[in-house]
C-alpha cells in the first residue's frame, strides 16, 4: 500500500458564500489486459469525496474521509479494486466536495483556518493484469468543474443537472477541450493515517406521514453572522415562503433524502430542511449561524424530461419536516421524497422495553439522539453546528458504550483530540478545531472526555491498548490543570453545570468552582486506578495526590458541615458530592436526606443542568429512592422525559425549556440521554463491574409488570427478563461463560423466583 502526498487540485480558487466555485470532477480511463490480478487505490480526497469505477459508486461511506483537521491527521482510505475491473477500458472517476477543508461557517473561526483551500486530491492507483502492472498519480487524471455549483458540510448542496456530463464515469466517454491536466497543490501537514473509525452510512428509509401544502417561517440569521460576510449571499434568492409543500416523516432525525423526479429541463426543486413546525409553518430558526439561503437548504436543477433520482452528497442533515418548492401540485406526491436516515456503521450492543410505554418512548427517544448525532465521533448536533464537543462526548460516554459499539470510533477521535492538545496540557472543547475553542467553552466537564473515553472502553470491553495510547496527554493534562487552581487550592475554568432547566446556558445554581474541581477529582480516581493498571506508578502517585489535595480542598469549602449539604443547595451540587464520594462513608445519609428535602423543595421537579441531570437519578436508586427517579423520568409534566413524548418529541432536546426560548434550541442533542443507562441498569438490573465480572440487581418498579434487557460484553450476551405473576417476580438471567454473574435481589428476595 503506498500513500502518495502528492496532491492536486482543478484550480486555486474556493467557494464561499459570496463566491460560488464548483466542485470538480477527477477521471482517469485505463485498458486492463484479460483478467486482472491486483487493483488497488489510496486515496486522500479533500474534503470529501465520491469514488466511482466504471459507473459504479465505491465510496466507503457516504462522508469520505474521516473528518478532521488535515494539518493534525490526514486521513487516507484504501480499496481493493480487482474485483471491479473489466478486459477493456476501465475508468476511474471521482467528485470531489469542500468537506471539512473548507468551512465556511464564520461562529467556530472555519471561514478563518490556515488549512483552508480548494478541493485537492491525492491518490495512489495500482492495477496488475496478464501483461503489465501500471501506476498513477493523481497528476495523470484529467479533471474539470462539475454539476454540484456549491456545497458545504453544514449547509446543504446545489446541484444542476445540466452541468453533469453524460457518461463522464463510464468507459467510452470522449469529453471535450474543458478537462485538463489539474494543477500541484500543497499538501496538508498533518501525518498521514488509514481511518479506522466506522464509515458513515444509510441506516434506513422513512416515508412520509403525511404531505401537504404549507408555508416556510421567518428566518434570521445572527448579527454577527451577516457581519462577518463579504457583501451578500450568491444564492439568487431566500426560499420561496409561499407556495410550496411540507413533508412530514413522522421523526426527527439525521440524514439526507432521495428526490425521485420527472420534470423538465431546467426545472428548480428547493428543499428546505427543519426540525420543527411552528404555528403550522416550517421553521428553521434555530439554524441561525448561517445566512438565509444555505441554513440546511439543497437545491436541485432537473437535467432532462426523463424521471431523475437525486442524493445530496457531501453534507447530511438533521430534520423531520422539508419544505419543497419549485413542484407542481402532480408532483407532490408521497413518492417524490424518501428520507434517507444516516450514522455511523454501528453495532448494536444494548437493548431495553418495558410494560410502560412512556418508558419505551423516552428510550428510543434518547437511543435515536445517540444514533442519529454520530457521526464518526458524537455530534452535539446534526442541524446546526455538528461538532464534536468534548463535554457532550464525556457526558454520554459510558450509555453510549452501553448499547453501541463505539470503541473503534472513540479511539479514532481520541487520537484527534490528542492533536489538538497544546503542549501545556490545554484541551479545546471542540475536536477537530482550527484554533477555536480553547479559551471559551472549555473547563474540566469537557475536558473529562480524555479519561473518560478511555475508562469505559476499559471497563466494558477489557481493552488496555487505549489506556496506553492516552497515557501520556492524561498525565499532561492533570499537570496542566493542576497550575490552575486558586488560592483555595480548587479549580474554576470554562464552562459549569450546562443548560440547566429554564435557565440561560450558563445560569447554573452549583458554583463552577465545586463542579470543576469535582470533575478533575474524579479524573485523578480514574486516571490513578487506569495508571496502576499500566504499572505507571509515577503516574498514578501524581495523580493520586493531586486527588488527594483536590477532595480535602472541596470538603473544605462547599460542605456545610451542620446539614451536610454543599454551598448552593442544589440538586447538582448534592448529587454530585454524592455520586462522585465527596462525601465520607458516615456522612452519605444525612447528605442525601439534603438531596431529598431539596428536591421537595423543588416540587420534586428536575432544575438541574446536564451535570446533575447525568447523575441525580443513579443517586436516587443507589440510595433507595428509584420509585421517586422513575416518577421524575417518566412523569408527564414538565420538566420530566415524560412530559418530552406528551409534546410529541421524537429525539432529545438541547435544553429543558417552557417559554418562547425553546424555539431557538436544538431538538435533538445526546447529551441529557444517560437516562438510557438508567433504564438498562435499574429496571433492567444490569450492573457492569468491569469487561468480565456483571452484576444483576433489578429495581422492581411499582407499576411496572414485564422488563427485558441485555448487553454485549466481549464473550456474549448478558440478558435480564422479570415479570409479576401472581404476586411474585419471575426473574430470569442468562449470562454467557467466562463471566461472573453475581445476582441480588436485595428486599424482594422472598418474592423473586430466579431462573438462569
């Protein structure tokens, strides 16, 4: 396999909002001698690109190659190709878009990175047959612009049909005097890497519920978006807000969709993509960090008067509802659309249903935000910014890992998050980034994903490779953000207790100070015990004491030693000085009789932000008090879960809001989604001590009269089944060999009837 940095381009110029350049086409045709006996190609193309032999579409992927910054990691792919080759001519062909190499998005500083370019390629072809072996280089393709007129990873795709050459990627195309030879291009500096991490796919086809026509709502962009543009947009005009057609597929989601059309030359098809529908209009408001006109929109000019199926390529979207002008009313028809939806190529790992369909609902809510907002690594969004935060990674980590299987991906973005720590230690809080993110947004509950990510690859699947790999950027990092604490001996940086319920962001009730320093002190535990696990006893002395110092500095200041509750009297402060051992052995109950009387105090509604949301539930059980967790999740008032499916939500959303302010919200994040774990580890009793060692202790909700749920560990299937018959609980457990099961009934024992 040889990885050829050698890159090209078809010109110098890149496409931005105020000046649209088109993606270029690359085509190399060849003769193969009888059969082949080798056909190999590696290929880097920058941003993202198509792959086609002889017609046929090989991409691996539908988002090719791995997202990243190319000046950290240049990330190659590589196909064997034998198999696809004919006696005769032979054509390799490739469409090459703007990906990750040119963002133009102005808020995370993209429009400003140093590795901003045109689309530029670099590829390696190698084929032997019965009478010679031939190579070339992206330099010996022939290349010209092509029919995709604008595209942007965040934005959408415009695509005339018109400007595609027929034949172009078949054998027997003549062309014309506009290919040419491309031009050199400086390569990226980032070392090259074949991408590990699972392609990004089609995961399923949704029909729409319902078709009908419809309006498009106002949209307005942010200020300081509009500010940052050279002059106005190219795009001819905004959506047409009138006259076109809404298609409702029934969920939100990610994904791109299938336009299957019989036009006429020329004709112009606009879809519009959103989450929502507001006062009966479609609304894409919350898209507001771009202008009017790109904000998840694709345009497609029909080629001819043949019937012409249509996928946008180089970007995906998250929406429920498209808004489609430019169609005869002949044409709106259910077929015309289908919703392609799109992840990751993940495995299924985990399972949970109940008797209570509420339950089921918010589970499969929770499960299609996880689903649906990976792409290669866990999106914070898949509409709006799809970025890579850290702190939505940490937070969803471990439920992740629960019913995915993520490692693979994880380790992938794990090595990007290592590029981009600073040599003092520093993490940014978005991976991959140019240079934003490291001063604003940051802070230890997002800086956690670097031990995190690692200590449940560990713990649930037994791997100690990626503890190794790590080793080094986690010791960094705790001596970096050992400097920054205060004269109190504690740390208080970056961002806190996020989101919390009808507050503004960063309005949060647990002082940053307490939830800071709580989370590094919870990195030194996990690092000390991943170190010793190593046999890094250098490492894992320094992080212990730098634990050690942290617990005795919180104890020290936020304990209110009269009423063992933390300074704030919060739902997350409580629960996390409880979740996390802040508290001595003897001093647990009367901390968490605090826990309860605040959140009497609090009507028993949830108020916190998605610190505490990950925590305060477990807290509950683990303390007795699941029947009071289940009623918060599952209730239907607001703020609980419950109440999420009574208004008809389908994922889960940025932020628990009531008033006017969750219109601007995502509605559909990960990160308030451990809930999952919940499920699986309270109802569904399965507890995972580590990779081989399961405990089965089952919390027999009132009410609640059949649950079933499992996980994969790496030697089978972990099962859990109970249900009531006649006043007693049936309880079966199947758990595979070479894993310790250990089960506990605890209180209901003389009422379960175990089975395994």
């Amino acid at each position: 396999m040889i990885f050829s940095k050698r890159f090209v381009s078809e010109c110098r110029e890149y496409s931005t909002y105020t000046a649209h350049v088109a993606a270029p086409l690359f085509r190399k045709s060849f003769i193969i001698h009888g059969k082949a006996s080798q056909g190999e190609i590696v290929l880097c193309g920058l941003g993202f690109y198509d792959l086609f032999l002889n017609g046929r579409k090989i991409t691996k992927g539908l988002l090719a190659p791995y997202v990243s910054n190319p000046d950290h990691i240049l990330y190659y792919d590589r196909y064997d190709i034998a198999p696809y080759l004919q006696p005769g001519e032979n054509v390799i062909a490739i469409m090459l878009g703007d990906g990750f190499l040119n963002c133009k998005t102005h808020v995370w500083d993209f429009s400003q990175s140093v590795f901003r370019s045109a689309p530029k390629l670099a590829v390696h072809v190698a084929v032997e047959d019965e009478e010679e072996r031939q190579e070339w280089e992206a330099s010996d393709f022939l290349c010209r612009k092509g029919p995709v007129v604008f595209n942007d990873y965040r934005n959408g795709i415009f695509f005339d049909k018109r400007l595609e050459p027929e034949g172009w990627k078949l054998p027997g195309f003549a062309g014309d005097d506009s290919w040419h030879r491309p031009i050199p291009a400086d390569p990226p500096r980032g070392r090259a890497k074949l991408c590990m991490a699972e392609p990004v796919v089609v995961t399923g086809e949704l029909k729409p519920v319902k078709v009908w026509p419809g309006e498009l709502a106002d949209y307005a962009a942010k200020e300081d978006v509009i500010w940052a543009l050279e002059g106005q947009p190219t795009v001819e005009q905004a959506p047409a807000r009138t006259g076109g057609y809404i298609y409702d597929f029934g969920q939100n989601n990610t994904g791109i969709f299938r336009l299957k059309i019989k036009g006429w030359p020329g004709q112009r098809v606009d879809i519009q993509c959103a989450e929502t529908l507001r006062d009966g209009a479609v609304y894409y408001g919350n898209m507001y960090y771009y202008p009017d006109g790109y904000a998840q929109r694709d345009i497609y000019l029909v080629g001819s008067e043949n019937e012409e199926i249509f996928e946008p390529m180089f970007t995906c979207h998250g929406f429920r509802y498209l808004y489609v002008s430019g169609i005869t009313r002949e044409q709106a028809t259910p077929d015309l659309l289908t919703y392609l939806t799109v992840s990751s190529d993940l495995t299924e790992r985990g399972a949970f249903s109940c008797s209570d369909e509420t339950a089921n609902k918010i589970y499969e809510m929770a499960r299609r935000s996880d689903i649906s907002n990976f792409i290669y690594f866990p999106l914070d969004c898949p509409h709006r910014e799809k970025n890579g935060w850290t702190g939505d990674a940490n937070a969803s980590a471990e439920h992740m890992i629960l019913t995915m299987g993520v490692e693979k991906s994880y380790r992938e973005w794990l090595c990007n998050l290592r590029c981009a720590q600073r040599e003092d230690g520093k993490l940014p809080c978005i991976v991959p980034t140019d240079t934003w993110g490291y001063d604003w947004g940051s802070g230890p509950a997002w800086d956690r994903v670097l031990f995190e990510l690692p200590y449940c690859i560990w713990k649930y699947r037994g791997e100690t490779a990626v503890i190794e790999e790590n080793a080094h950027a986690m010791l960094r990092y705790l001596e970096y953000i050992g400097r920054r604490r205060n004269g109190e001996g504690l740390i208080a940086v970056g961002l806190g207790d996020w989101v919390p319920v009808n507050r503004e962001g960063g309005d949060y009730q647990a002082p940053l100070g307490f939830t800071d320093s709580v989370m590094v002190y919870d990195m030194c535990c996990k690092g000390r015990t991943m170190f010793h696990a190593l046999g890094l006893d250098g490492h894992a002395a320094f992080a212990g004491q730098l634990g050690e110092e942290l617990l005795a500095a919180v104890r020290s200041r936020y304990i209110d030693r009269d009423t063992m509750v933390i300074e704030s009297a919060c739902q997350t402060a409580q629960a996390m000085g409880l979740y996390y051992g802040i508290f001595a052995d003897d001093e647990k109950p009367e901390a968490f009789a605090g826990l309860l009387e605040i959140l009497k105090r609090d009507g028993e509604k949830l108020t916190s932000g998605f610190l505490g949301t990950r925590v305060l539930y477990h807290v509950l059980a683990e303390y007795g008090e699941a029947e009071l967790a289940w009623r918060m999740i599952t209730g239907k008032e607001f703020p609980a879960y419950g109440y999420l499916v009574e208004q008809g939500a389908t994922t889960l959303p940025e932020q628990f809001l009531s008033d006017e302010r969750k219109w601007s919200m995502s509605q559909n994040h990960h990160f308030l989604g451990d809930v999952v774990q919940w499920f699986m580890r309270y109802p569904g009793g399965i507890q995972v001590t580590d990779s081989t060692h399961v405990v089965i202790r089952p919390e027999f909700i009132e009410g609640l009269n059949d649950v079933k749920a499992s996980h994969c560990l790496p030697a089978g299937e972990v099962a859990v089944s109970w249900k009531r018959e006649n006043g007693r609980i049936c309880l079966a457990v199947d758990c595979p060999d070479g894993v310790v099961c250990q089960v506990e009934t605890g209180k209901w024992k003389d009422i379960v009837d175990l089975e395994r």
